[in-house]
C-alpha cells in the first residue's frame, strides 16, 4: 500500500509532456554527439580533421540540437496558450517537434559520405526544418501579441 497521496495523473501522451521528454532526450544526444566530436577532434582524427566540410556540417548538427532540445523545454511552459485554438496549438507542437528532428539530422546526414566540396542530400532537411520551427515561432509569437482569448 503506497502512503502517498493520490493525485490524478497527468495524461502520458500530452503535449507537454512530449516536448518536456523530447527537449530532454534531443539535449542529451545533442550535448553527448558534441563531447564525442571534440575528443575525435582532440585526438586529431584523421576523417574529421581532414575533411573540413564534415566538422563543420557535424558541428552544425551539434549546435542545432542542442538550442532546439532546450527551445523544446521552454515551449512547455507556452504549450497550452489561451490564445490559440486548440488544432493552432496541435499544429505548432507538431512542426516544432518535427522541425526539431530534421534541422540537426539534416546537418548531420548533410556530412556524412558528401561530394567533393557540397554537403550530402541529407542537407535538406536541415531547411525544411528550420521552416516547420519557424512556423511554431512565428504561431507563438502571433498568440504571444494576440493575448488571452
């Protein structure tokens, strides 16, 4: 028998929730793949020292992850906005959730087994990406002007 009091239980599939899970796991893969890329590069590893383009497409990727895994917890707190209807808010959380996918993946399919001098294909993503990140932004920031309904 538990001795802690019952509360009634927040749904596992909310939006909060899943942004506050994928903002958490997108920082950790983020920030462990930028601690790997430096000790490759510390260790002066041929296959990313040498080829410029990589680091810089991988360091990208790190980057980006890493700013979209933490815009992910902010957007918890402004997940539920009054402002918005409910399909405007379903829609926003799922661009930023998608955009927060394919704008560092972009960046690091963009380096891997790339032509001479140009990224990969996998580039992009990377700006379709940032479009569907914008998109919630730019959904936000109207919700943020608009005020409560």
């Amino acid at each position: 028998m538990s001795t802690h009091p019952k509360t009634a239980a927040a749904p596992e599939a909310s939006p909060a929730r899943t942004h506050s899970r994928f903002g958490w796991t997108l920082l950790l893969v983020s920030l462990t793949f930028g601690t790997l890329l430096e000790a490759l590069e510390a260790f002066r590893w041929a296959p990313l020292v040498s080829d410029v383009l990589k680091h810089r497409m991988w360091a990208l990727a790190h980057f980006h992850g890493s700013a979209l895994g933490l815009l992910n917890l902010v957007y918890v707190r402004w997940e539920d906005t009054p402002a918005l209807g409910e399909a405007a808010r379903r829609r926003a959380s799922r661009c930023l959730l998608l955009g927060s996918t394919a704008l560092p993946l972009g960046f690091l399919l963009g380096g891997i087994a790339h032509p001479e001098g140009d990224p990969s294909l996998g580039i992009f993503l990377a700006p379709l990406g940032a479009l569907l990140v914008l998109s919630t932004v730019a959904t936000q920031t109207y919700a943020a002007w608009r005020g409560p309904r």
